[in-house]
C-alpha cells in the first residue's frame, strides 16, 4: 500500500558543548567575583595607613607572568587548529594539535609554579598574601582541568570515536575562555600590583 516517508533525523542536541558553555559560565562568574574581592581588598589596602599592597619584600617575577600570558596565544591557535582538523577528519593534524594544546597548558601550569617559587608570599601575610594563593590557585587548577580536558578529548577522538566533534569544539571553547578569564587576572593581579 501506501507508506509515508521516514521522519527526518532529529537535530543534533549538543549536550557537550552546552554543558561547557555552563561550565564556562560559572567559571566565568567565580574568577570575576574572585578579582572584585581583590580589587576591593587592594583599595582599602592602599587606602589604608600603610598604603601599600604588596609587602615589601615581595617582588612580582613579570617574565614568567608575561610567558603565561604569551602562552595563551598558540593555545588558543592549537585549539582552533583541532577544531579545524577534526571537521576534516585529519586525526593526525587533530591529534597533534591536541597535544600541543596540552603541552602549553603544562607550560602554563610550570610558570604558576615558577612564580609561586620566586615569590614566596606566605599564605598568612594578610589579604594579599590569601587572596594572591586563593586567586592564582583557583586559576592553576583551571589550567589543569584544561590539560586533563585535552588528554581525554586526544583519548576519544583519537581512539575512534572521529564523529565526536562536538567535543572538540567544547575543547577548544574552554581554552578560549581560560584564556581570556586568565588575561584579565594577569591586568589586574601581576600589573596593577
């Protein structure tokens, strides 16, 4: 007899990339509510008495903040590049691109440490010295949730699942909110002072 067509695909809900966008989100909302309680506590600080911020044998290693800062570019550029790699299905250009991702978010995380090394702010020193450890550490465990997210998106994209690219564009819009999250907090926490 007569038989209706098959009903068409139902739209691609996206769930991976949503949920990053969320994630992003309230990432977004926890680093701007962290840097407004710098931003105040500084302000009072100066203000105060002592008028000073920043203890005075503290000194602020700027080239590795600067380096952190400079990182971001070609990580966000190898994020893209998995993202273009991927809608081409070039596993070999997303691949490397996703290691490269991870290499310079392990850079990243070397030059946090470097600068906590360097500095040697005890965490007990008063509202900078807390709120310097509270507003670098939340940004280090970011950078490695961002080194873990690129090792499980190399695992699944690269272990057959290459029909995943949401995943990888979620991958790639993580790091470009890292990266600007991270741009303001390098303004306002290692040049302003």
């Amino acid at each position: 007899m007569y038989a209706l067509p098959p009903a068409p695909a139902p739209a691609p809900r996206r769930q991976v990339f949503v949920g990053t966008a969320l994630a992003c989100a309230a990432t977004t909302a926890l680093v701007g509510g962290m840097l407004a309680l710098w931003m105040r506590f500084r302000e009072v600080a100066i203000n105060g008495p002592d008028h000073r911020w920043i203890p005075e044998d503290v000194k602020v290693p700027m080239v590795a903040a600067n380096v952190m800062l400079i990182a971001l570019v070609p990580l966000c550029i190898f994020g893209q590049w998995a993202v273009y790699a991927a809608k081409r299905d070039d596993q070999t250009h997303a691949g490397l691109a996703l290691g490269l991702t991870g290499l310079m978010g392990i850079s990243f995380i070397n030059a946090q440490a470097y600068i906590w090394a360097e500095m040697k702010v005890p965490a007990d020193a008063g509202a900078y010295g807390s709120l310097f450890y509270a507003v670098t550490g939340v940004t280090l465990v970011l950078a490695i949730i961002g080194v873990m997210f690129s090792g499980v998106v190399a695992f699944r994209y690269l272990g057959g699942r290459s029909a995943d690219r949401e995943l990888v564009s979620a991958h790639a819009l993580y790091w470009y909110t890292f990266s600007a999250l991270f741009s303001v907090l390098w303004l306002v926490v290692y040049v302003t002072k």
